[in-house]
C-alpha cells in the first residue's frame, strides 16, 4: 500500500442539498455537513496529510465528491470525465490543481469515468464499469494505466452508484465488501472482510498510511477492521451519506 502525504479535498457548497441523491434520507443540514466535513479534514491531518482545501463551488452541489474527479498516483494523475452531465466540468479546477504537481493524462469523450468507479491494490488497478463509467473510459485508462506497468482489470457494477460503494482495499491483501462482490473469481485471492447486511454504507472504509477511517455507526464493521490489526477513526457522515456520498468521495489522496 503506498504511503500518502497529500490530499485535496473541496468544502461542501451552500447548494449542497440541490445535488444528485437516491438515497432517500431525506435533506441534508448543510451546517451539519460543514461540521462534519471539518472532522473528515481533521482526520486526514491525523493520517499524516497535508491538506488543499479548496473553496466550495456553489455552481456544482456534489463538488465535495472530489475523489470522482481524477484518479490519482504519487507519480501522475487522469483527469476523469464524469459520467452524469450535472457533474462534467468540477474536473476543471482539479486539473489546474494537480497540473504543476505531476504528469496528467486525460479521460475524452466518448469516455465516462468517475474516480469513485477505480479502485488501487498495490500494482493493480480495478475498473467498475457502472453507470458513470462506460467501456470507452475504461479501456482509456487501461491505456494509461497499463504504460505504468499495472496490472488493470475491469469490473461489471450493478444495483450500486459507484463500485467503491461496494468494495475497498486496505491493504496487506485486505479486501473489505458487500457481500455481492465476494464471489468474483478477480477477488478470489484476498483476505475478504464481507460486511454485514445491515452494515453496506461501512464497505467504503478508507485505509490511509497508519489509520484505516471506518464511518460511524457501524460496530461490527469497525470491529472486524481493528480484528485485522488496524487503528481505526470513526466520522459521523450522515450528512454525506444522504447525498450518496461516502469517506473516499469526500477526498483525493496521493
Ligand atoms: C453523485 O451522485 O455523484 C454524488 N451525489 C455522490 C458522489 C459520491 N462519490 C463517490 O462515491 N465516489
């Protein structure tokens, strides 16, 4: 697993509310959000990260989801093409962003592709093909990717928004996931921490350098990640999670 010395995350908008959501938990409190997006900073801080905390950017309600904007490695970056057209256009800002820090590549149309589809595991990538991300962006950052010496592979999503709702590796051959991934032959060879039905929302755990961050409210969950080892942060995203969006959203990590 790479060590991660810096991260990017965006302020949640006063139009937070306005942005796409099926989650059906009603409306989120946006000064909650903003409190609760404070502690997700503090918590990075706490891994060891050195923080660009951009400014919110009303114009696009999920703009805090800045992981669906790029993929992200300590050596280069891929600006990604996001998938819902509400979207396409907050990759502008995190291509100026990342430009002086490192090579980019670029997803371009007729590509779609969300960072939240794209999942590392040491030298391998995976790639979930869902509604955000289409064949076409897929095989553009395969290209991409497989000129780095990855190994890259490409996964169906079904019934989820993006595939790291679902699934998420934390390193040392640590694979947590909802049940309905644990099947998959690509995922036969890891150590798989299968979440408890009434626990899906915890399959987005987050593992950065020291601490593995686990959304609170789900015990078994976090009881299970500190089984393994792992020191373990608990954030309260209620806020978050009305909006679809989970811990690897709210962040960019290299
Ligand atoms: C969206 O639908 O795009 C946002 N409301 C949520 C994005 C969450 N991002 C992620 O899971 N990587």
């Amino acid at each position: 697993m790479s060590t991660f010395t810096k991260a990017i995350v965006r302020k949640p908008a006063a139009t937070f509310a306005n942005g796409i959501s099926t989650a059906n938990l009603g409306k989120p409190d946006y000064y909650l959000a903003l409190k609760q997006h404070e502690a997700y900073c503090e918590a990075l801080i706490k891994c060891g990260l050195q923080l660009t905390v951009l400014d919110a950017n009303a114009d696009f309600p999920d703009s805090c989801f800045v992981e669906d904007t790029a993929v992200v490695t300590p050596d280069f970056g891929v600006i990604a093409r996001p998938g819902d057209p509400r979207r396409l256009g907050e990759e502008k800002e995190i291509k100026n962003i990342l430009k002086p820090l490192m090579k980019l590549h670029y997803i371009e149309e007729p590509g779609k592709m969300e960072g939240g589809d794209i999942m590392q595991a040491d030298d391998k990538f995976y790639i979930g093909l869902s509604g955000r991300t289409n064949l076409s962006g897929s095989k553009q950052l395969n290209k991409i990717l497989t000129q780095y010496n990855y190994d890259v592979f490409s996964i169906p999503v079904c019934n989820l928004l993006h595939f790291k709702t679902g699934v998420n590796y934390l390193g040392d051959n640590n694979l947590i996931m909802q049940r309905s991934f644990c099947s998959k032959d690509d995922f036969k060879a890891y150590n798989q921490i299968i979440v408890d039905r009434k626990e899906k929302y915890a399959a987005n755990s987050l593992r950065i350098n020291n601490y593995v961050l686990v959304p609170q409210g789900f015990p078994k969950t976090k009881a299970s990640i500190e089984q393994l080892g792992y020191q373990v942060i608990e954030l309260d995203l209620s806020e978050f999670q009305k909006m679809d969006g989970g811990l690897s959203c709210l962040s960019l990590r290299f």
